[in-house]
C-alpha cells in the first residue's frame, strides 16, 4: 500500500458519489468492459440517496478518500424464504489492496446478519483467478454449472411486447401453490436437499415485507407456473432491474407459451418503472432452457459465475477485523 494513512470502513455518504462513479469506472475498465458503462454520477446518487433509493454502498476511507467499496442491496432466496444480500460490485484500487476487500466484505457479512439476510451473493468473471480464490478462501461457493441470462435494450422491448394472457399477481391465499411450485422447481434442479423455506415465513416476506413479488399463470383455475422476482440494479447502467429467482412452469403445461407469458409480463414491469434489464439464472445442463431464453432474445453470459455464502460462513466473516 502506498499511503501511510489507515484505512476504515464506513457507510457511503452523498458526499462520495462523484468517488463511487469514479471507482465504478476503474472497475470496468478491469473487467475489461468500460463500454459498458453508460449511467451517470447523478443516477447513482438519486439511487443510492434520493427518493428512488434502492441500493446501499460501503466505503474503503483514507485520509477522506473513497480508495474502495462495495454496493451491495437486498434480494430473496426461495429455498429459505429469507432475505439475502446481493452484492454488485467490490473493488478497491490496485496501490491499496492487501486486507481491503477482506474488510469491506467482513462489514458486508456484518450487515447482512443486522438486517436478518441468510445469503450473501455475487458474481465473478471465470477469468479472474485471484479473486476467486480470495472468494473461496473466505468460504464463498463458486457455482460452475449456472449462468447469468440477461435482456436489455432493444431484445427487452421486444419480449414486452409479446402476447400474454391468464397472469395474475399473487396473494397470500396462493401461498401453498406458490411454495409447492417453487418446491418442483429447485427439486428439477436438483437441490431439494438444501430447502428450509415455510409457507409463513414466504408470506410474511412476499406479502407484508415487499421483499420480492410473484406473478401466476392459471389455466382452468389452476395455478400452474410462476415468476418471483426482486429488485436488481446495474452500477454500470445507474439503473435498478428486476431479476427473477424462481420461473417455473409444470411440466404438462410446456410448451403452451405460459413461460414467455411470464418473461413477457416482466420485461413489461422493467420497462414500465423505468428500469434498464431483466436477469435470471439458468443451469448449463437445461439446454432446453437456455435455447429457449435464447430465442426471446437473451444473452447468456458465458463467463460470469456465481457466489454464495451461507451459514456458518456468514458470520465467520462478520467476525473477521474491519481494518486493512
């Protein structure tokens, strides 16, 4: 490190929104993707202070320098019906690395925990061996065989525009088939084993907390796919998204359009709250899936992965020094 001066961690402040954008910038030119970068200081701010806020951010401070952060916000985990954090980005400049990021997520562990969050979660390019074996040292899993879907631009008005018919939004009385469908649908693939989720506790989250939102598809009454759903956001874009946790359609019901019903109904929920993508998961072995999301214009990145941590993990990091 080149500066004498220690480091702290802090809440963001409006004050550093000029800093935040900057280290933005510094990030994707390390991903090697700085024509992506297309928002604004003034977005993020409004995102992150004003009236539309919807994200937090955590600050490596030295000397009254942003030399590090970490914007992170909350999303939902099905398969424990609890709340969990998302976290979009992490860096911190190359002449202050050494205990820095290990800081920064120790207070995000710490804050997950405060706000009751039974997941961390992130993403890494696969190419980036050193962070991911920073990540899988501190005790994060990195998932191989998932990717990132995305549609954004031109391919989201697109899917909005699709024909859609027998969604509804759910309510607290669809509950039991809201969690035997999600219940079919981690059992597809293939972690049934993991789930702990409850009908009260998804209630109380869907229903009375906001935490996420879920769409259905009937047919003759039938409750018979669904779309749960959460906020997302793009530092990149300075623009919130939504991103679906759970899409499942019974298997009998294949085929039938209920599925690009679904992903229809909420590229229209993006573009209607001003919103710059729509994501989900997908498994690389459901190549039925992926030519699917392919074919409604969705680009499936070949090079990201997913990051979790649970229990214990969490708050084996929590417990980790907040100082470089």
């Amino acid at each position: 490190m080149t500066s004498s001066h220690p480091i702290s961690i802090r809440a963001a402040v409006p004050a550093d929104v000029s800093a935040l954008f900057g280290l933005i910038r510094a990030l994707a030119d390390y991903e090697q993707l700085a024509h992506a970068v297309t928002g604004s200081a003034e977005a993020l701010g409004e995102h992150l202070f004003g009236e539309s806020a919807c994200i937090q951010a955590i600050v490596a401070d030295s000397a009254g320098q942003a030399v590090g952060f970490a914007l992170f916000f909350v999303n939902y985990s099905t398969s424990m019906t609890q709340p969990g954090l998302y976290l979009e980005d992490l860096f911190v400049l190359p002449e202050y690395r050494g205990g820095v990021g290990k800081a920064l997520l120790s207070r995000l562990a710490q804050i997950a925990l405060a706000q009751g969050c039974g997941r961390l979660e992130w993403s890494v390019l696969d190419w980036n061996a050193p962070a991911i074996g920073f990540y899988q040292r501190i005790g994060a899993e990195v998932i191989e065989n998932a990717r990132i879907c995305r549609v954004a631009g031109v391919e989201l008005s697109q899917l909005a525009a699709l024909s859609q018919s027998d969604l509804r939004p759910g309510t607290a009385a669809d509950i039991p088939d809201i969690l035997r469908l999600i219940k079919a649908n981690i059992q597809h693939d293939g972690g049934l084993e993991k789930f702990t989720g409850t009908e009260s506790t998804m209630a109380q989250h869907l229903f009375e907390q906001a935490h996420a939102e879920v769409v259905l598809a009937e047919r003759a009454g039938q409750i018979v796919g669904l779309a749960l759903y959460n906020l997302t956001y793009s530092t990149f874009l300075t623009q919130p998204g939504l991103f679906v946790e759970d899409l499942f359609v019974q298997p009998e019901y294949r085929s039938q359009g209920i599925g690009t019903a679904l992903l229809s109904h909420l590229a229209q929920q993006v573009t209607a709250r001003g919103y710059g993508r729509l994501e989900w998961g997908v498994r690389v072995w459901n190549e039925r899936a992926v030519a699917f999301y392919q074919r409604l214009g969705a680009t499936v990145l070949p090079d990201w992965r997913f990051c979790q941590m649970f229990e214990p993990e969490i708050t084996a990091l929590a417990n980790l020094t907040n100082s470089a």
